[in-house]
C-alpha cells in the first residue's frame, strides 16, 4: 500500500520550531481566549471549550425519514466496477457518516423542529451505480418537489458526497443525469471532499495563489451556493483507531512515514510526491529511522504508519490528499506539504485547525532542503510536541465516527451551518447546464471507460 505518511522522530528539546499558521476561524478564536495560570493560551483549555461547545451543541435535524424514495441505499452488486474500485473509499465514508447521523440523539423524527434537513440521498452509491439515470432521477424529484424541500426552497438543506464526481462544473457533461438537477438545488449546502465556495472567493476576492492549480480552477466554478469540506476519507476498517497519546509518540519507532506510487500526478505534483524518495533519506545514516519508500505490504503498511511519529502529507492530483485521514488516525501528528490544503480541503475546519494538530511547511522551503526541513521537527520541544498531540486526539473525536468518544455529529453540524457561502459572480448562470462542457477530466472517461455520460 502507498499514501502519504509519516516517518518517527527522535524527541529532543531544542529551540523550537517554525511553523506556517493556516487562519484559524471565528470559533477557534473565541477559542484562543481560554488561559491557563500563567495567562498563556494552553491546548488543553482551548480544547476543553471546543469539546464543551460541541457536547452541548442542541441543533436538531432531519432526515426525510418516511421517503423510500430518497433514503434506499443501492448495493455494492450494482456498482460499476471500475467506478467503485476508484471511488469505493469516498463512498463508504459517506454511508459511515450517515449511518452516525442516523444514530444521534439531535435527529428528529419531527420536521418541524429541524434546524437543518440532511436526506438520507446516498449519491456516490448511485453514481457508481450501473444505471444511476432512474436512480437519481427518482430520487431528486421526490426531494425537490417535497413540501418541507419546497417551502424553505432547498436553504437548510445539506447533501453528502465526498467521491468528487459530483458538484464540479468541469464534470457537467459526464454527469448527464445530475447536471438537470443542480439548478434545483442551488441553496442546498453541499458537504464534500473540497470547498468550492471558499476556493473560488480565495482566488477571486482574496487575490490567493494556487501556481499550477489556477487554470484547472477556471472550469470548476460553484454549482451551489454554500459548501463545506469533511475532506478526503476511507472506511473505518481499513484502519483502526490508534489513539494519539503523548506515550506513543515517544514508543514510535520511525521518525517520518511517507510511501507512494512511482505513477505521476498532474499539476506538478510529482516531483513533491518523489521527493522523499529521491533524497534518499533512508541511506542516510544520520537521518532518523523511518519508513520511506514506494509502497508496503498492507499488514506492514498498517504497523509502520501507527508505529511512526511524524507522517507527510503532501499534495496530490489536487491539494488534498487521502493521507491527511489516515495520519491522523494512526495518531501520527501530520507534516503537511500542500499550500492550499487549508482552503481546498480542511477537515471540518469550524472545530478543528490543521495548524494546531499538524505541521504545515511551505512546498518550496521544503523541497529546496529536504533533509534539513524535516529534520528540525526533532527541534520541537516537549511542550510543542504535547500541545499537537493533545490537538491531535482531539482531531480524532471530531473527525471519526467510530471514536469511542465522536464528537463527529455535532461537528458536521455545526459545519454545515457554517459552510462558506460563495461570493458574487461565482455560480455559474442556467444556461451553462445546457451546453456541452468538453472541458473534461481523462481520468473521469478513463474510469467511465470512455463512455459520455455516467
């Protein structure tokens, strides 16, 4: 197996280490005003707040519980194979956050003390599905045209779909069968592995910098007013939880973990994914021991990733990566390599910072000295150290729904009430459904084995 992971660190307190910041939001600020005695901001303070905040979180919610027509799950039988090879993980982590949402205790069965309305519409299952075209027709009828749906005309409505096949202007001409309905759904919040909204009003009303991601940006306008990113995921299974303590920090045997595939990615991300490799940092006797290289089998993949102090991150296709999940469920604190992750695609970024749990380095400061980059994480103190690892298992709770203690529910709840509304100019007009959009992925006709729409 490959990802993007981390290598284990020798501890040893130093002067400290500079860290990039990404902006911390309204809440984490309000966060920030917790001190401990000595008037300093401790983690554990500020993380005693965001835990309050979310226990106590009331906001009700409803799921359009007596549609069959919008709840009915397709099963695994009916996928198209290559589409559910390549999209499978995505998919599934939709299911497991529905399966918890459908479990809470702030789900009413009672529309009328919703706040929020979250159908239970499984979209990747469906368009991963053989035939998606009746599936979804009759599933998003039911839903536009139902009276709640209609009387607050799709606002306070969320729709989950992180498989990235969905909600994307440069894939309107293959996704036929949606590209009808998302002008219906224009107020909809959609969750999903990216945010949309917050990207295009960085690159159009922040003056941001995205370098070689800026022209594939040009095709992928907002198709919705206001989105919100839960990031990249996978199935509970194929990882378990490795809590992240202070203790198996220090036990943790590799200093850096980080594999990958010899294929190439776009963007110019290639030459950041090799790096690691092309330094040749394992044959350096004076690197730390760690887990670098092309690939492992998946039961030493599994040992080495929870076994590891730090894990890279580092951009991909995109700015995300599916490693930023998988680091932070090995308990292994993050090094992050990818500039605008903290805007494309942040994990439930009202709860949690990715520069309190993580280390975010800056892609040329660390491909201009590799080994010295990533050797000063041993500069850390034990204070920094501790003050990510407590961020860290916090991150845990919020992120996954298996934690023995999630905190996932109100956390995507209170996300989804404060997704990012897309700035003027930044949805794309009616008429823009009705043409023929060529500006199309390969890989999507790669994976839809060639065919038009899907």
């Amino acid at each position: 197996m490959d990802d993007d992971d981390d290598d284990d660190a020798h501890h040893t307190k130093s002067k400290g280490f500079a860290f990039e910041s990404s902006p911390k939001t309204k809440s984490q600020s309000t966060i920030s005003n917790a001190s401990d005695t000595k008037g300093t901001p401790s983690a554990l303070s500020m993380i005693q707040i965001a835990v309050e905040e979310l226990e106590t979180l009331s906001l009700r919610f409803f799921m359009y519980d007596n549609e069959p027509n919008i709840t009915t799950i397709k099963t695994t039988s009916n996928a198209h194979f290559k589409k559910w090879k390549s999209y499978h993980s995505e998919v599934e982590n939709d299911e497991q956050m529905f399966a918890a949402l459908k479990k809470s205790t702030l789900r009413t069965h009672n529309p009328d003390e919703a706040e929020l309305f979250v159908p239970h519409v499984p979209l990747g299952r469906i368009f991963i599905s053989k035939d998606p075209y009746n599936h979804i027709h009759t599933v998003m009828d039911t839903l536009v045209n139902h009276e709640i749906f209609k009387k607050h005309q799709g606002n306070k409505h969320v729709l989950i779909s992180t498989s990235f096949l969905l909600f994307r202007e440069d894939y309107l001409s293959n996704c036929g069968p949606m590209r009808r309905w998302y002008p219906a759904i224009v107020n909809v919040t959609a969750v999903l592995c990216w945010d949309p909204s917050a990207i295009y009003n960085d690159v159009n009303h922040a003056g941001g910098i995205w370098n070689e991601f800026l022209e594939p940006l040009k095709a992928m306008r907002p198709l919705n007013k206001r989105s919100a990113s839960v990031g990249f995921g996978r199935k509970n299974d194929l990882m378990e939880i490795s809590l992240a303590t202070i203790e198996k920090f220090h036990d943790s045997s590799n200093f850096i973990f980080y594999h990958s595939t010899t294929s190439k990615s776009v963007w110019n991300s290639t030459i950041f994914r090799h790096a690691p490799m092309n330094a040749n940092l394992t044959q350096n006797v004076k690197f730390p021991k760690s887990s670098i290289g092309w690939g492992l089998e998946k039961s030493e993949w599994l040992y080495n990733y929870k076994n590891s102090k730090f894990c890279l991150v580092i951009r991909g296709d995109n700015p995300s990566s599916h490693s930023l999940a998988s680091s932070i469920r090995a308990g292994c604190i993050p090094v992050i390599i990818s500039d605008k992750l903290h805007v494309w695609g942040p994990i439930l970024k009202s709860s949690i910072n990715m520069s309190d749990y993580g280390v975010i380095l800056n892609e040329q400061d660390f491909m201009n000295d590799i080994e010295g980059t990533l050797m000063r994480l041993n500069e850390m103190s034990e204070a920094e150290v501790e003050a990510k690892i407590q961020y860290l298992a916090f991150a845990q709770r919020v992120i996954f729904t298996d934690h023995p203690n999630s905190l996932f529910v109100p956390a995507f709840l209170k996300e989804a009430l404060h997704a990012t509304e897309v700035k003027s100019g930044g949805l794309i007009g009616r008429d823009d459904y009705k043409m023929k959009d060529t500006r199309c992925v390969s890989h999507f006709l790669e994976v839809t084995g060639g065919r038009e729409n899907i």
